[in-house]
C-alpha cells in the first residue's frame, strides 16, 4: 500500500462516511467492498444484491432492502422531477428513469442518503458522467466537470495531474477552472499547499502559437478569480519540475522548479501525461478523481483492479463534508 493511500485511509477511519458502490454485480465491486467494510474504514453500500448473491458482505448495507427504500425512491423521483422540470421530466418519467442504478445512486448522493458513489467499473465514462450531471448536478460556482490523478512518483513525491480524463480540449476559461478545482483536490487529498503550473511546449514566451496564447490567457483567468494562488504560465514540464531548468528558462517565477499540481493544455496532452509516467516512471496513478460535483462522484476505469475500487472509495470518503 503506498504512502498516499495509508494516509487516506486513516483519514476515512474518522468519520466513516456513506459511499454508494452501485455496480455490485461486478466482482472487483464485491471485493472491494468487503475489505473496506471488514477495515471499517468506509460505509458502503449497494443499490441491490446482483441475481444469485443472497447475502451482502459483512457490513455492507443494501438500499433495496431496507425498510424505508420505496419513501426513499419516492423523494428520489420528486427531487429528479423539479432539477430537470426545464428539461420535461414529469413525476412518472422520473420513476421510470430511476430504474438505472447509476441516476439513482445521484439522487440519493443528492439528498444525503450517501457522502458520494463510485462507479464506472462496468459503466462508461460517459453514462457516469451523465447521470451524474442529471442526478447531483455541479458544486456552486463549478463550470464544468474535471479530473486530477494523484500521481505518487517513487521517491515519494506527491503531484497532481490535471485534467487527464474528460475535458478534450479546453478553453482558456475552462482551463483556469480545472487549475483551481484541482489545486483544491490536490492540497484535501494531499496536504500540501498547491504550486500550480500552466503546462505548455512554451516556457515564459519561448514559442508563439494559438495553444500557447491559450495558456497564457488562462493565467490571467486564475489570477483574477484567486489571486492568493500560487500559479504560473506558460511553462514546459521540466522548467516546472526541475529547480535546475528553473533557474534558467523562469528565474523569478514563483512556481517554477516546485511546482506540485500540473495543468495540462488538452486531454491528448494530459492522457498520455500520466500513463508515461506510470507505466516508465513508475509513478503511481491514483484516481482518477472527478471534480465540480455537488457531492463526491466518482469515475472508475473499466480496467480497474478491486484495490483501485477500494482507493476511489477512500478518495471519496476523504472529500465528502
């Protein structure tokens, strides 16, 4: 177990929070709910057992089965009902749209029923994505939806990769968003204070080009709206990391050479980012954790191991209020 995930961990034994896992017929899912239940680290619970499953593991609850599941089900469709009344949806087609696990799984995340949920084991990214955008809506003041991994490089250093699982190609505003949603994620999850870079094949005017005048325009977006952020712009990747290439190519920045939470420009760039650092660096790649939801709602690889399953649980517990 890394270093990161002990801590989280331990931080999740607290206060144990609710977290809805609403793919249970996936064994991975199974897994990693009875470890964090026989750890008593997380309070999970399905939506319902799968067919031929009688029992859940110890610990586990199951929302089918309680007693007040239908009232529950019932508040679940009035709250869908007035979210989405601009969109048409009436109290029936909100019963029937609650038959999907996953939409449900938000409302109850929306009403307090749960601290948050993790799927996309078996659903995509984009069903994920879309139930929970219909079902939780967005935190107050969000833009968008993004993504940080976690990256604990082998020395032990913690970074922040963003965004490297759902925006293609952002604007310069939405890309100021996800530097400020992910210097938020990074210092809940990690506890340090956040040195933000503005990632670009540009180091401070180096190149001249459309992507990089993005870059530089999204500085100016995280400057207005937190000024008290350490952030800087536009920045190759070794003048960010490296206090050596730091001196060089940005002397006087003040998040060259220390930076800890990486803004990538586009998703190709991002994508690729952190799976090089992975799979040759041999960092390893925690998350992804979605940002700009009401309440934690998290996205799960369809590759995932159940100890990935289990550290996205965690993530969740940790960011819940």
């Amino acid at each position: 177990m890394t270093g990161i995930i002990h801590q989280l961990r331990h931080a999740a034994m607290t206060n144990r929070k609710r977290i809805l896992l609403p793919e249970s017929a996936d064994p991975r899912v199974m897994q990693a709910a009875a470890e964090l239940a026989a750890q008593n680290i997380v309070q999970i619970v399905f939506i319902t057992l799968p067919d031929g499953v009688l029992t859940a593991p110890k610990g586990v609850e199951v929302f089918s089965e309680l007693s007040d599941a239908n009232d529950w089900r019932e508040r679940a469709a009035a709250a869908l009902t007035e979210f989405r009344a601009a969109k048409g949806m009436t109290l029936d087609k909100a019963r029937v749209a609650l038959e999907n696990p996953l939409l449900l799984a938000a409302l109850l995340v929306r009403l307090g029923y749960a601290d948050g949920c993790v799927a996309g084991s078996i659903a995509t990214t984009a069903d994920v994505l879309r139930a929970g955008i219909q079902g939780l809506g967005l935190a107050k003041g969000a833009k968008q939806v993004s993504s940080i991994f976690i990256m604990e490089l082998r020395d032990g250093r913690l970074l922040s990769f963003g965004d490297c699982a759902v925006n293609p190609d952002p604007d310069s505003v939405a890309l100021a968003d996800i530097a400020i949603c992910s210097a938020k994620s990074h210092e809940l999850l990690t506890g340090q204070t956040p040195s933000v870079a503005l990632l670009s094949f540009s180091t401070r005017g180096s190149a001249e080009h459309p992507n990089v005048e993005k870059v530089r325009a999204a500085l100016e977006h995280v400057q207005v709206a937190c000024p008290e952020l350490a952030v800087d712009g536009e920045m190759q990747f070794d003048a960010a990391l490296v206090p050596e290439i730091a001196q060089k190519k940005a002397p006087n920045s003040v998040v060259a050479g220390k930076a800890n939470v990486f803004i990538f420009p586009d998703l190709n760039a991002g994508n690729i980012g952190y799976k090089i650092a992975e799979r040759i660096g041999g960092a390893k790649a925690i998350g992804p954790v979605l940002q700009g939801f009401a309440k934690p709602w998290m996205d799960l690889s369809r590759g995932c191991s159940a100890e990935d399953i289990a550290n996205v649980a965690v993530i969740a517990a940790v960011l819940a209020k």
